[in-house]
C-alpha cells in the first residue's frame, strides 16, 4: 500500500480506512489532492484504475 | 459463461501444461532472493506464486491487473497458499501504473505488453522501465509458437493463417509492434543488455486427464471460431481431428506428439 502513488501525477496517495482486520485494510480509499480523486479499496485491492 | 469466466477457466484448464515453461523463464531471470518486484497483468495470480517463491519469504511480488475480476481470483488463491504476506494486488493500468519511480527490483509481464491487443507496447515498456530501479531487470514474457496437429502440417498451417489464428500474435499492426520485435522496444526504452530467451514445452501420448484437458483448451484458445474461414474440405478435416467428441480427436491418437514454445525479452535498466 505505501508504494501506490496517483496513476495520472505520481502524487502521494492520502488514505482513508473505512473497515480492516488483523492483516490489512478491507476497505476505504486513497485521495490524490492535487487531482482531486478518490481511488477506492475494496475487497482489500485498490483500485488504481485512471479515471477516464 | 461470461468472456472473463471463460478466459480465467482457460488460464487455469491449461495451467499444467503451461507452468514447467514459466518456471524455467523465472528460473533463468535469478531474481535475488528478497527482492522487490511487479508482475505487471497478473491475471489470476498463478505466476506471482512462482515469483513470490523465487524471491523467497523475504521477498514481495505486487500484482497488477485491469480485471477486478481476476484480481478477486488472485486473492483468493494466494490466500489458499498461505502467500498473501508476500504478494498484493492492485487494480490498474499498466501504462499507467500507480506507482513511483525507481520502486521495484524487476517487473515482469507475462501474455500481457506486446501481447494484448488493447496495450500499445513501446509506452508500456517504458512505464515499466519507469518503475525499476537503477540496474534492475525488466522482463517481457509470451506465447510464441506451437506444433500441435502432428501429421497434418498443412491443415494446421491453414488454421494458424485465418484471421482468428493470427490474431493472438495482433495481425494488422506494424511488424515493429509484433511480440517478436521486442528487442526493438528494449532498445528504444533504452534497456541495456537486452537478450532473447526461447521456453520449449512439449506433451506426448499417453496423455494424462490434465494434459489432455489443457491441449482441448488450447485448441480452443489457439483456433477460436476458425471454421468459418475454412474451406469445405479443411472444415471437414477440422472436426475430425479437433473436436473432442470425434472419433479420430487427434489428441486420443496412440502417437501424439505436441511441442510449443514462450519467448522472454529482459534487459536492464540503465543504472
């Protein structure tokens, strides 16, 4: 998780935790300021998908 | 069955026969034991299993891939293994990865830049080289030939030339962006030491359940909706050797004989 960085500017990634376990966060989601999105976790996978 | 579903069974139908030719690919990369890396179009994770044991338990593999789908998959079997330590996934885009500069040891990408259709190759390339550090590797992995009809050479030639036969190796695109001139991505994206590597599998009769079910799945994979293109006597030839539930299936032959190839392309990143 702490490598991810905004897929359009390479931006750090601020992140949210809405719900995680023992091992790691299940869901939630990592905001990029600068552009101003919102990559969302879930099922414990980020998705780090470009909006288009 | 949906087109991922029917992909993913595919993937995991033809997986014993596939997975000696991956692991001798991985192998021949020596991925330092603890290392980093990124196994860019991951699909359903079976390769960075192999990777997450090559780099060994102080090692770490990041899968990315654009189906959520097989990425759900993925979880699922790398928490069967008792790996998920070892390996996460992301959901992403290889030409757009979401990771910084310089992150990972290597990245490795298997059936996937070069290979799909929808991924221009020289950007993704680049974005991997983007992503290794100094000195580390950066690996290309795919499909690239195959002799599975043993004694019909022309109707297996005739198959390989319709458009849906060619199409998994991107007919109609520049023969600069073919699988096969990966080494002038290499160069352009300005990896150093590039070289070319050529993964020999091979299945004879008596062919096991599982190996059998794999080759019925290639047949499938390699020679999607191919009878309409045929003529009426290649059409004829067609379904008797290659539909399973013919009498004369090649694959049921006493002497059948099968060998296919992967080709890898790595080099450095300039350091």
């Amino acid at each position: 998780m702490d490598i991810l960085v905004c897929p359009v500017c390479k931006g750090e990634l601020e992140l949210t935790v809405e719900e995680e376990n023992e091992k790691e966060i299940v869901t939630g989601s990592l905001y990029c300021a600068k552009c101003d999105v919102r990559y969302p976790i879930e099922e414990t996978i980020p998705n780090l998908l470009p909006p288009e | 069955m949906n087109d991922t579903n029917s992909y993913m069974q595919s993937m995991l139908v033809s997986s014993p026969l596939t997975e000696p030719s991956v692991r001798s690919a991985i192998k021949a990369l020596q991925l330092t034991p603890g290392s980093q890396g990124l196994d860019a179009g991951c699909g359903i994770g079976f390769q960075a299993l192999l990777l997450a044991e090559a780099v060994g338990p102080v090692g770490h593999v990041t899968g990315l891939d654009i189906s959520s789908e097989f990425l759900r998959y993925a979880e699922e079997v790398v928490n069967e293994a008792g790996l998920s330590g070892h390996i996460s996934f992301q959901e992403g885009d290889v030409s757009r990865l979401p990771f910084g500069d310089d992150t990972f040891d290597w990245a490795w990408s298997s059936s996937c830049v070069g290979y799909s259709a929808s991924l221009e190759p020289f950007s993704a390339l680049k974005e991997l080289a983007r992503v290794v550090k100094p000195g580390g590797s950066v690996a290309v992995f795919a499909w690239s030939s195959e002799k599975l009809l043993p004694g019909y050479p022309v109707l297996e030639a005739h198959l390989n030339a319709t458009a849906s036969g060619i199409a998994p190796f991107l007919a109609g695109r520049s023969p600069e962006a073919h699988f096969l001139r990966a080494l002038g991505w290499f160069r352009d994206a300005g990896l150093e030491e590039s070289a070319a590597r050529t993964f020999v599998g091979d299945a004879y009769a008596p062919l096991t359940n599982d190996i059998r079910n794999a080759l019925v799945a290639l047949f499938e994979m390699r020679w999607p909706g191919v009878e309409s293109e045929l003529t009426q006597e290649d059409r004829a030839e067609y379904q008797r050797l290659c539909w399973p539930e013919s009498p004369e299936f090649i694959l049921d032959h006493p002497d059948y004989y099968a060998f296919f190839t992967y080709s890898m392309f790595h080099g450095n990143v300039t350091g």
